[in-house]
C-alpha cells in the first residue's frame, strides 16, 4: 500500500480506476445504443414474475461487484422500463428524454452538487433558467423560481404562497384555524394535484369550487363569476383562481387573458397549471394560443414533459419573487449565510421552497436548452400537435371508431362505436399494451371510458401514426 494511503481501507472510490472507467463506457455505450434503437424494440415489455422475484432479494450486508451488479441492470431492469422513449407511446403525458439528457444526468451525478443553497455554480444554473423563465413568459426580473420534482408540487407552492398573500405572512406561525375561509376555483377539467394542493394547505378540497367549462372544455367565465359573488354574499374569502393552460384529459386551454382580467378586478391571485402547454411559449407558432399566461402571478409547468428533459424537472415561476420567499424561507442558525465564502449568497433556493437537500435538475434543463433551443423544442412540440390533428383525421373518417371530445393540441380521445364501447376502449388499450405495439391509455369523459393519446414524444412521425391505426384495427378486430 502506498505511503499515506493506509487510511484509505473504507472509502467507496473504485480501487481499479482504469477498470472502473472501462465499465463505465461500456455502460454509456449500452445505454447510447438502447436509444438508439428504441424504434425497434416493444413499447412495454412486462417484468415476468421470475424477474420481478429478484428484487425480494435481502438487504446486501456485503456489497458485490460493479460488473455484477451492471449485468443485473442490462438483465432485470433495462428491458422493463415504462417505455416512454418510444415513439408510440402515447400514454398519460409522458415526454421522452433524450440522449443529451441523459448525459447531463450523468454529469450532475458526478458533481453530486447539492442546489438547496450555498454558493456554488449549480445555483447560478439554476439562476440562469429562471431568468430564461422570465423572459419567456415576459415576467419581471423581480420574479423568482425554483426547480420541484413535477407540476403536482409546483401547483402546491404556488397555492402556498397565494395563500400566505391573502391572509398574511404570519399565517405560517399563526395557521388558518380562525382566519376567513379561503376559497379557490378551478376548472371542472382541472389536474386533480389542483384539490390535492387544498387539501395538504389545509385549506379543504371543499373549498375548490370546479367550474363549468364550454364544449371546449375551457373554464366558462360568466360561471366562475358567479360562484366567486355567491361565495362572497356567504361570507367566505375567494383568493385564488387557477387557470389550466393544456387540461389533462383533453388539451383544452381555458381563457386565460379573460381569467386573467377577472382577478385583477376582483383582487385574485392567477395561477397558471401549465403542466405541458406552458412551453407552447417556445413555439412561434403556437404560442398565441396560450395568450395571456403572462399575465398570470405564477406559472406551474413541466420541463420533463414537452421539453423532453428526464424525468424529474417541475418548474414553478411567481411574479412576486419577495412573495414567494416570504412563504418559505426561514433563518435558522445552521443556515447562516455570510459575506464570502461557500456560505455566501442572499436568495438561495431553499428559501423558494420547502426542499432542503435538492440535486441539480437545473444543469440537464440547461442543457437540453442550450442543445436545442427553444425554436427546434418548439416546432417538436408543434409538430405533435399537427399528429394530433392527422390522427384525428384518420378517426373521423372510419367507421369503427369516433372522437369523443375536440383536439385542441395534441391529444386525441376516441371511441370503439357500438355496444359495450368501454369494455371494448379498455380491452384495446390493454391489448396494444401488452403486445407492445403501442401505449395509448384510458380516461374517463362524463363517466364514460374512452382511448387516449397524449402525443408527446419527438420521436412520434406520421408513420408511427398509421401504424397505431393498423394496430388499433388488428386489436379490435380480433376482440370477441
Ligand atoms: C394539467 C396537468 N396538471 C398537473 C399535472 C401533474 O404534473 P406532474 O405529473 O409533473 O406532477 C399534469 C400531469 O400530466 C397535468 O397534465
């Protein structure tokens, strides 16, 4: 053992670097050719039971080889992953990632930077973005942001810092119990992370009021107007609308310029779910069709949705950034800031949020932003919307199937026609599951189950369309 190296017996650095490295491009080099082929493989692959058995193996008290252990990766997980890199899958919403940020996932974990705060440059990253943010959505450079796992915990700290601006800061120490009730209003067509946030708020998921929407499953205005004037002639405190820019089931925008009008009147907080149609911002050409987010006093969105970052990277960005850090930050003495130093830096993350440790989702967004550029991400996003449309085309014009609700922008629900429609959707859908050939899913409208394509992937062409329609005709063909 070399001299001053005795000590070294416990670290966890590999003892071979060399061999280490040539793991570890074999590892890059398998994972580059997996994407590269994606096109060629099944959609979803079903874990068998025998394979699904081996992760009931105990806890390793002794640890085994790095190649072992990369062998069991390729074997057991690799080929049973969600499927959301292939080009039909159409699931839920679902983006696909892509080779670059993979690798920009890979150099964060080498940096292993924790982003909650201190001064370091995965924070000036994470900076930077915001105020890309910023410019995209014609915000103030007074507006703050922060990076969450996904639009569910973005639309809840937006909520939180609503909330704390209609009843005042001291709503942290003094909690609601007391104050006037709070009510919120969202569309009927709303995410439901939108009732969950009133419900971990301790606001009550009573107390979301879910409006009416048109036949274009956009909130109906004149509808919210009067439940925000009868919830006033009771006594209660509206404080909160949320607009959904892209709705889940179907795509629909509400109008958000006129939502965005109605709160100023009427002393509202604006929120925005963006979860995937906020970045239509990127697009020239579809941006006018989210006109009015920049009004909006917070934004919700996700950058791993149609941006293709990987999985996760939420986004919540609030006009009032001195708001947004009243709701969250606290001085406590561990976290003590100086004037230089690692210790330095007024504005950290951890005081936007409730997250403390946090990785760097900001570098892979960076990345993917610098790679791309939000024309080309723009114009993917775009184009899915043009599949929509050609796939909806293809639908209207056959005689087994029909759309069940308008497309807006780039998702199509449709029905089997006939008897017992929804056992039929769901058997479809399951079957083309588990052929792999497609992964569309299912959503319930009014009640009824109905098949749903969320366009989302990059990799998505007019010919993974036409195929999915020959599958889709195969599968229901040979139902009983
Ligand atoms: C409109 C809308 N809001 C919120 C969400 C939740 O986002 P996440 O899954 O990133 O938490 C989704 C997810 O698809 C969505 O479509």
């Amino acid at each position: 053992m070399p001299r001053g190296e005795e000590d070294r017996a416990l670290d966890l650095d590999p003892r071979d670097w060399d061999a280490f490295a040539g793991l570890g491009h074999r590892a890059l080099d398998d994972m580059v050719g997996f994407l590269r082929t994606v096109r060629d493989r099944a959609v979803w692959v079903e874990a068998p039971d025998d394979v699904r058995r081996q992760f009931d193996a105990d806890l390793p008290v002794a640890g085994r080889d790095f190649a072992d252990v990369l062998g069991d990766f390729d074997r057991l997980i690799k080929p049973y992953a969600t499927g959301n890199t292939h080009p039909a899958f159409m699931g839920w919403v679902h983006g696909a990632g892509t080779p670059v940020g993979m690798i920009a996932e890979m150099l964060a974990a080498g940096l292993n930077a924790n982003c909650g705060g201190r001064n370091h440059i995965g924070i000036e990253v994470e900076r930077q973005v915001t105020r890309w943010m910023q410019r995209a959505f014609r915000f103030p450079d007074t507006a703050a942001g922060v990076f969450v796992t996904g639009t569910s915990m973005a639309n809840f700290l937006a909520l939180l810092v609503a909330r704390n601006h209609a009843l005042g800061d001291d709503v942290r120490s003094r909690g609601i119990v007391g104050g006037p009730q709070l009510v919120a209003y969202a569309s009927k067509a709303a995410h439901g992370c939108i009732a969950q946030a009133m419900q971990l708020s301790g606001l009550g998921s009573d107390h979301l009021r879910l409006v009416a929407c048109g036949a274009d499953g956009a909130m109906r205005l004149a509808d919210l107007e009067a439940a925000v004037a009868a919830d006033r002639r009771r006594g209660l405190k509206p404080f909160l609308v949320v607009g959904t820019a892209g709705s889940v089931d179907i795509g629909a925008i509400d109008p958000l310029a006129q939502l965005a009008g109605f709160c100023r009147q009427s002393d509202l907080w604006f929120h925005v779910d963006g979860a995937f149609g906020a970045l239509l911002a990127f697009s020239p050409t579809m941006r006018p069709r989210i006109a009015g987010i920049e009004l909006a006093d917070s934004i919700a969105f996700d950058f791993h949705k149609w941006a293709h970052v990987p999985y996760d990277a939420g986004f919540v960005l609030v006009r009032d950034g001195a708001a947004q850090r009243r709701t969250f930050a606290s001085a406590n003495g561990y976290l003590t800031r100086s004037d230089v130093g690692l210790a330095a830096g007024e504005t950290w993350p951890c005081d936007l949020g409730p997250d403390l440790s946090r990785g760097f989702r900001a570098l892979k967004t960076w990345f993917t932003l610098q790679v791309f550029g939000t024309e080309h991400l723009g114009n993917c996003m775009a184009q899915t919307c043009d599949l929509a449309k050609y796939l909806e085309g293809r639908l209207q014009a056959h005689p087994d199937f029909a759309l069940s609700a308008p497309v807006a922008l780039n998702i199509v629900c449709f029905s089997a026609t006939g008897a017992d429609a929804d056992a039929r959707n769901r058997r479809i859908v399951e079957r083309l599951h588990v052929s792999g050939r497609a992964a569309p899913s299912i959503t319930l409208l009014d009640g009824k189950a109905v098949i749903r394509c969320a366009i989302v992937n990059h990799r998505t062409t007019r010919g993974t369309i036409d195929r999915f329609v020959s599958d889709l005709e195969e599968v229901a063909r040979d139902l009983p």
